[in-house]
C-alpha cells in the first residue's frame, strides 16, 4: 500500500485516541475543527459504522479508512507494510493482540470454510469414490487422497494445514 496520500501518523495522533485492550478509537478534542464538531464528536467513539464485509470503517478529512490499519498505525508508529489479519476471525475485533501483518499467501491460509462448502469440514468435498481431501499451499492444490467418511478427510486437511500452514491454519 502506497503511503502517499495517508495521514501521517503524528495528524492520526492528534485527532484520534486508541486503546489496544479493547480495540476501540475515540475522537480527541481538536482545537482545529470547528466549535460544534468537538461538542458533538470529541470524547465518541470513532470508525463505529460496520462495513459490508464486517470491518469497522470510518473518514479522516472526507478519506474512508478501515479502522484496523489506523490502529495498528497508531499503536507501531507506521503504516502497515502490507495486509493485516484478525488473528479470530471478528473483522470488528481491533484489539492489537488480534492484529497481525501478513503476506497475502498467509492470510489465505487462515481462511474459514467456504459458504458453499456442502462437506461441512474445510478443504473436504464428496466425489464419486467418497471424500476428497485437497490443500492450498504455495499457491497450488495439493491432493491429500480419497476417504469413505467425511472425518477422516477432514483430519488429513487438518494435520496437512498444521504443518503447512503453522499459526496461519484455520480448520
């Protein structure tokens, strides 16, 4: 992500308060803006309003950021350097213990299970000769064979992503 037209980290500061236990922003009094914004905004918590996707999102200065990246900004001092993940899942969940920087093979690992998923366990489908078991990896499919229950396919996804995939497997 291109840093050229983000505020700086100093101007979030200024204008924002962040608590890491809780993961909630809160507009500070700002002697800049107009009389009537500090009685009505300053000491409310700001990036309030959930996203389509279930992030929390909010405008600086008419610019809409997702809320996570002006945390992690306020909380490290910089920008993040690529793509953050929620350790849990809750895109609404900005606590910095939940955040994370990650490259975007990292992030994919650490998916939930599809909405089309008839199987009922990730990485699992039916096909003609029973349960097939297959794993992203390195930005290919791996096979990992063919199962008569659903299960034990299910546990062949789950000790390939551990192994694979490290803290980032989500199964």
């Amino acid at each position: 992500m291109s840093n050229k037209h983000l505020p700086t980290i100093e101007y979030l500061r200024q204008r924002l308060v962040y608590n890491p236990d809780t993961g909630i922003l809160t507009w500070r009094r700002c002697e800049e803006m107009p009389k009537n914004w500090n009685s009505r905004y300053a000491g409310t918590e700001a990036f309030s309003t959930t996203s389509f996707y279930g992030y929390k999102v909010g405008s600086i200065d008419g610019k809409l950021y997702r809320a996570h990246r002006i945390a992690f900004a306020i909380y490290h001092g910089r920008w993040p350097s690529d793509i953050l993940d929620h350790i849990n899942g809750n895109r609404a969940d900005n606590m910095i213990a939940n955040l994370r920087e990650v490259s975007r093979d990292q992030n994919q690992h650490n998916r939930k299970k599809n909405k089309t998923n008839t199987s009922g366990f990730k990485g699992v489908c039916r096909n003609k000769n029973g349960w097939v078991a297959f794993i992203r990896f390195e930005k290919k499919r791996h096979y990992l064979g063919y199962f008569s229950k659903p299960e034990l396919a299910a546990k062949a996804y789950s000790d390939a992503a551990r192994s694979l995939h490290g803290d980032f497997a989500k199964v």
